[in-house]
C-alpha cells in the first residue's frame, strides 16, 4: 500500500477478531518503533508485549472499556525519563516525544500488515506499574491493543480543514495558493 493511502487507512481500531497475532508479524510492529527517531537518538523507551491471558486481564483492569476486554494482545510503550534529552534551555523533557513517534510508527506498520491498533491513554498508570512491576523512572505512556479488525475499512476521517491547522510565514496568516 502507498503511505499515503496507508495515512488514510489507518484508524482507531476498537473491535478484534478473537485470534493472537503471530510473534514474527508482532515482532515486525516492534521494529518499527525501534526504527523510530528520537531526540539526540536516546531511545528513550521500553516496549512490553503481552499476550498470556492472566497477563492481559491485569491490563484490562486499567481501562474498563468493553471493546477494550476483547483485545487479544496489547503492546505497552514505556518511557525511561532517566534516559530521555532534555533540552538545555528549559528542561524540557523529550520522552513522551519521543515514545509518540515510535507509537506511531508501530501503528502504521500495523496498518501495513492488516493489524488493528488503538492507542489508549486514558489508563490508571498505578495500575500499569504494579501489573507489569515496573522500575522507578519507568512511566507507562501508552497501552497499544493489537489485533485483526473486524472492520478493515477506515471509517471517514474527521478531522479540520487544512486551512484551520496550516499557516504561512506567522501565525493566523492563511496558506497562499
Ligand atoms: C495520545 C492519544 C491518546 C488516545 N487515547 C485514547 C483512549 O484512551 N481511548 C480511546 O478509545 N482512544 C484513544 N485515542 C484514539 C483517538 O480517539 C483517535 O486517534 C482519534 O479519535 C482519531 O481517530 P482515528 O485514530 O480513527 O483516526 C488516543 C489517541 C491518541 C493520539
């Protein structure tokens, strides 16, 4: 598929077959999000899959979602704060950056092999830390269930116009044609 039709397929997938994925196509999601950029090249995370069912039932309890009980397996994307750049005239730190970038990688990869993912972030981090006995410094960022969809076409896409999001030399002035 061309990534720019890849772009558009992609969508928020919240119901999956009742099937496992494979290791070895899993394993192709998780290279992409190591391939990921990242500021100064810190790599600054920690991917978890999770696929035995004693395993995903502790996840589920940080998000109560019907949809989300049916997910066959879920990828947690952590970042390492320890670990992360941090730009020398703030402070700001460029971890959840940084693990955005890599999600998002993951989620077109996915795309790409005809899996279903839905980032979640609406999650009890408390609850992430103690299933999976996360380290200090270790934060959760998101939770990526992961599986075939039972609807493979996207729905349409809502999203603002390109004129709502896009400006041209200042803020607030309109892209010239
Ligand atoms: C940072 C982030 C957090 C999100 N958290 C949740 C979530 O907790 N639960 C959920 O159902 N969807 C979540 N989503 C999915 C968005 O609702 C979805 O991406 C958005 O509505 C656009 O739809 P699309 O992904 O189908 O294009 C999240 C997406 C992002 C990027």
């Amino acid at each position: 598929m061309h990534f720019n039709q890849l772009l558009r397929e992609r969508y928020s997938v919240r119901e999956f077959k009742p099937l496992k994925v494979s290791k070895a196509l899993l394993v192709e999601v998780l290279e992409a999000g190591r391939m990921a950029p990242s500021a100064a090249n810190k790599q600054p995370w920690k991917f978890i899959l999770v696929s035995e069912d004693d395993n995903l039932k502790k996840l589920k309890k940080a998000y109560k979602r019907d949809w989300f009980k049916a997910a066959p397996q879920i990828i947690v994307i952590c970042g390492d704060h320890d670990a992360s750049w941090k730009r020398s005239f703030d402070g700001k730190d460029h971890c959840d950056i940084d693990a955005a970038i890599a999600i998002d990688h993951m989620t077109i990869r996915a795309a790409e092999l005809g899996l279903g993912t839905c980032w979640v972030c609406h999650f009890q981090p408390d609850l992430i830390k103690e299933a999976l006995e996360l380290p200090e410094g270790i934060e959760p960022i998101a939770l990526l269930p992961i599986g075939y969809p039972i609807v493979s076409k996207a729905p349409l896409k809502n999203r603002k116009q390109l004129n709502e999001v896009v400006f041209e030399e200042k803020f607030g002035q309109q892209l010239k044609k």
